[in-house]
C-alpha cells in the first residue's frame, strides 16, 4: 500500500477533526475531560498555519500540525486513527515535522502535552525531545519539551 505525505486543504478539515477526535478519545477517562486537541478548530489551523496529513492507500492515517514561529516550529497536534496507531506513524509524522522545521532554517522544535499522558512523554523522550518546563493548565500540568535539530 502506498503511502504519502501532503500538506491539508480546508477540504480536509473534517477528516482532520474526525481523526484528532478518535485519536485523543482515550486520554479522556486519564484527564476526566477532553484534550484541548479535541476541542481545536482545525479548520482554521488549517488556513492559518500548516497540517500535514500521511495517507495510506486512500486514507488519512495521521496527521501533524504545526505553527511556525521565529525561532522554532511548534507541533500543535500529532493524531494517528486508531486502526493505524502502533505502526510507527506518530514517529513519522514526528519526523516529518522536523524536516519542516530543518528546511525553515530552524534549529528547534517545541511540543507540549498532559502530564498525564505518560506513553506520549516517553515516546518523545525517546525521540530527542527533552523536557523545558511544567506548568499547570485546566486543572492539570501541562510538560512542555524541545529538540534541537540540525
């Protein structure tokens, strides 16, 4: 099956709900709430600033969006389907979002996530991400992490 990475179009918004939706719909129980990511109008990160959505075959599997900054990237979201989550696709999509930064001429690329949301925070760590701060948010922490690349 191939698989390819394109920049979302406003038509894509839906998929794009649809998926961080699912995507995020098991931190609920975790946080007693939804995450923010659930709530986000991706319509309008889409025309504001940049999504990038990995398609296998015919199908959206993830998804990163990101908002440049000055002096970094930020990743805003990173969702996988769930039928396609445990298939190294958030790693890609990770990936993928520090070769934007890399090609922007920028040397670091921020993150956030739940405190709660331990699996995510070894996985980035894993990947480089170390880290910046913590601070409380909606009645939870918040870890803010950075990498620096290139």
């Amino acid at each position: 099956m191939t698989e390819t990475i394109r920049i979302a179009t406003i038509e894509d918004a839906k998929a794009v709900t649809t998926i961080t939706r699912l995507a995020y719909a098991k931190w609920v129980p975790h946080i007693g709430r939804e995450p923010l990511p659930m709530k986000a109008d991706h319509a309008a990160h889409i025309r504001d600033h940049r999504a990038d959505l990995l398609i296998v075959g015919k199908e959206i599997a993830a998804l990163v969006e990101t908002i440049q900054h000055p002096r970094y990237l930020l990743i805003e979201n990173v969702a996988v389907a769930p039928p396609y989550q445990k298939r190294g696709f958030g790693r890609r999509m990770l990936a993928h979002a520090e070769q934007i930064a890399a090609t922007d001429g920028l040397s670091v690329i921020r993150l956030y996530t739940n405190a709660k949301f331990e699996e995510n925070i070894r996985l980035y760590s894993s990947l480089g991400y170390e880290v910046e701060r913590k601070e409380a948010m909606n009645g939870g922490i918040i870890v803010h992490m950075a990498k620096s690349i290139g």
